[in-house]
C-alpha cells in the first residue's frame, strides 16, 4: 500500500508536473517555429535561385560590343572610298572641270580620312545606341550621320570654293553631297553593324 503524500509534497510534485507541461509546450512551439524558419529560407532559396538564372539568360544582352582601332580605320577607309566617288561625281557634273573635281576629291578625302578614324575611335567610346550582339541601332546609325554630315559638309564647302573659285559651285556640290552621303553613310553603317568582325564583347553588368 502506497503511502500518501503530505499536503506539501503533493503542492510540490503539482508544481513540478506544471513545469513539465509547460516545458512541453515550449518545445512544441520552438518547433513548429524552427519548422516555419526552415521552410522560410527553403523558400528565400528558392527565390535566389530563380533570380540566378534569370540573371543568367539576360547576361548576354549585357555585352556592350566594343571596336578595335584596326575596324575603325576599315570602317573609315571603306567609307571615304564611296564618298571620294560621289564627290568625284557631284563635282564633275557642277563645275564640268575634270582636274578641278579630282583636285576637291584628293583634298577632301585627304581632310577627311584622319578626322573620320578619330571620330569612329570617339563614338566607340559612347555606349548609347549600341545593342548587345546584334550591332548599333538604327537610331544611333542615323544620329552618326547627321553628326558626320555636319562636319563633312562645311569642310566640302571650303575646299570647293577654294578650288572653284565661286561659292555658288561650292554651294552646289556640297548641299548635293550632303543630301546623297546622309542616307549612303546610313546604309553604310547598317552595313558595318551586321559584321562581327573586329568587335570585342565587354559586360556592362553582371551579378
């Protein structure tokens, strides 16, 4: 026969039991709550990974194409063949004077050809309009002419009224010249845009 307890054990084995229960509860919660912190950063993990390979799939769009000074001297050379042809044919056709048009198209392509490379080298330094792998935009293209036509312009004027001694003939070849060469050097540069070749790949910003 069990013997009963006094009044003071049975207070104290109560209080003893209610630390157990309560001890118990504590547990359970601190549980459910490491369950719930685990699956929190299951989930953040998960979000990482995605945001990864999305970063991952958008990296290419993220290479800005830079030119080499070799391209930039081709680009330019190429370019100032076409001109020096269209000039050779603006001033034959205004002036009517063989030797006075080969003399504007020797000067000019000689003006021309150093301030054309220097200006591919300064636009190459210029990241607006440059699409990633898939060459300039049109916008940009169209933006170089207008800045090139500019300068081009003013130094065909001088050149042929130097030669022509009339400013009326230098008007004529240099509005004529500027009118066919915008929209020439625009194809030239859609051209130039769809060629790979001398054009380095460098990443603007990665993760």
């Amino acid at each position: 026969m069990l013997a009963s307890l006094t009044p003071e054990q049975e207070a104290k084995n109560y209080q003893i039991r209610r630390q157990v229960e309560d001890l118990d509860e504590l547990i359970r919660t601190k549980t459910d709550s490491k369950r719930a912190i685990e699956k929190e950063v299951e989930g953040l993990l998960a979000q990482k990974r995605s945001l990864q390979m999305e970063v991952n799939t958008m990296a290419p769009s993220l290479e800005i194409a830079s030119e080499s000074p070799l391209r930039s001297l081709v680009k330019a050379c190429s370019w100032r063949l076409v001109a020096a042809l269209i000039t050779l044919s603006t001033s034959l056709f205004f002036s009517r004077d063989a030797k006075m048009a080969a003399s504007i198209v020797s000067s000019d392509f000689l003006s021309k050809a150093g301030t054309m490379y220097l200006g591919e080298r300064l636009w190459n330094k210029v990241s607006w309009g440059k699409e990633a792998k898939s060459g300039d935009a049109a916008s940009r293209s169209i933006m170089k002419a207008f800045a090139w036509r500019a300068f081009a312009m003013v130094n065909t004027l001088i050149i042929s009224i130097f030669f022509a001694k009339s400013v009326k003939v230098a008007g004529q070849i240099a509005s004529t010249d500027t009118i066919i060469k915008t929209s020439l050097y625009v194809v030239h540069e859609r051209v130039w845009s769809r060629i790979d070749w001398g054009r380095s790949y460098d990443v603007e910003y990665n993760i």
